[in-house]
C-alpha cells in the first residue's frame, strides 16, 4: 500500500470513528428508553406495587389511590433478609420493604383497610406474578394498575401479562419518582451496570422462561 492508500485508509477510519462517537449517544438512548414503558393512568380495580425499589413505587401508588383510580393498593412480600431471624433473636428488628411501604401509605394518608399484603414471598418477578395473579383472580379483580420502577417496566407488564392470560388487564405505570434517565443512563455507573443487567433478564425470560412448563403457582 503506498502513502496515498495509507492516508486514505486512516482518513476513513478516523471518519468512521468520529461516526460513531457522534452516534452514539442516540443508540444507547435508544436503549434506554426501550426498557420503559409507562401507560396512560386509567380506572382499574387495584393497584399493584411490584415489590423491590422503595420509595418511588409507593409514592406512585398512593398518587394514584389518591386520584380515585383504584379503592385499594395491593402489597407482596420479599424473602426474609439474611440474617434478619438472628437480628430479632438478639431483640433488634428492622422493617422490611412492605413494611415500609405500608408505614408510607398509611402516613400519606391511605387508609389502612385499603391495603391488602398477598401471601408467600417474592425472589424475582417471575415469583412475584406466581404468586400474586392467583391472589388476584381469587379476589376477581380483573383490570390492575401494575406500579413498577422505570428500568424494569417492560419486562414486568410481559411477564405479569404473559403469566396472568386474557383474565387480567395490567397498565404499566413507571414511577415518576425513579430517578432514572433513559437519555443519559450510560454516565451513571449505577444506571449502567443495571441497564445490561436488565437487558440479560429480559432476553432469559423471553428466550427461555416464557417457554418453560406451566406456571408453579399462577394456574392453581
């Protein structure tokens, strides 16, 4: 290769590389935003509050209580923390998730007869749909406002919804108070290790969960 094609080829590979740093910002916007997914509010006959992020998703919930869509928030559990059973022995305690989601509705002025907490416990959202829509059939609700974190809300409104059927109408609401920004997300290093992590949740489910056998619980 003489001198000119030498220069031509670093010419283009430095074009191609001001392309792509140019780029990629919307790219990875792109990315980000695919992962939301919030519906526009309507009536429904419970509010579900996907257990995990505390506070955003209470304080969604209790806004929407608030406006008269829903007469009641619907609470789960997560599994006991390491530790927490030796923690009481040794007469400390500390409140879990619900508990605390259910001290801040009840101060912001959510009665406490509108709460109801579903039995069993939460390890992954898969879990949580199992053991929730079955809760939610018995009780015939069938039109739900699912209140979940922005990062996470579409893979939670496909498996809720792949997992409930035709029974049971979800409406994906992403809490306005996660801080999450679909547009700058790869700048924050927190933001960044839990976008490629949700992006590896989403394709097992939809590539291998999704599949899997009948339900554990959801079918009974």
């Amino acid at each position: 290769m003489g001198r000119r094609g030498a220069l031509l080829v670093t010419a283009s590979v430095l074009l191609l590389a001001l392309l792509a740093y140019t780029e990629i910002d919307p790219i990875l916007g792109a990315l980000g935003r695919y992962l939301v997914i919030d519906e526009p509010r309507r009536p429904a006959d419970a509010i579900l509050v996907q257990s995990g992020s505390v506070p955003d998703r209470i304080l969604e919930a209790v806004d929407l209580y608030q406006a008269g869509l829903a007469p009641r928030i619907i609470l789960s559990r997560e599994r006991p923390a390491a530790g927490l059973a030796v923690l009481r022995q040794r007469g400390a305690d500390m409140p879990d998730r619900h508990d605390i989601n259910v001290s801040i509705a009840t101060q912001l002025g959510v009665p406490a007869g509108a709460l109801a907490t579903v039995d069993g416990f939460a390890t992954s959202t898969r879990s949580e749909a199992e053991v929730v829509i079955p809760y939610l059939k018995h009780a015939g609700i069938h039109r739900v406002l699912l209140v979940t974190s922005k990062l996470n809300a579409r893979r939670a409104g496909l498996i809720f919804r792949t997992l409930a059927g035709d029974g049971i109408g979800f409406t994906v609401c992403a809490s306005r108070y996660d801080s999450y920004d679909p547009n700058t997300w790869w700048r924050h290093r927190v933001f960044l290790r839990r976008v490629v992590f949700e992006y590896e949740k989403l394709a097992v489910f939809q590539l291998w969960e999704r599949w899997r056998s009948p339900l554990t619980r959801a079918d009974k």
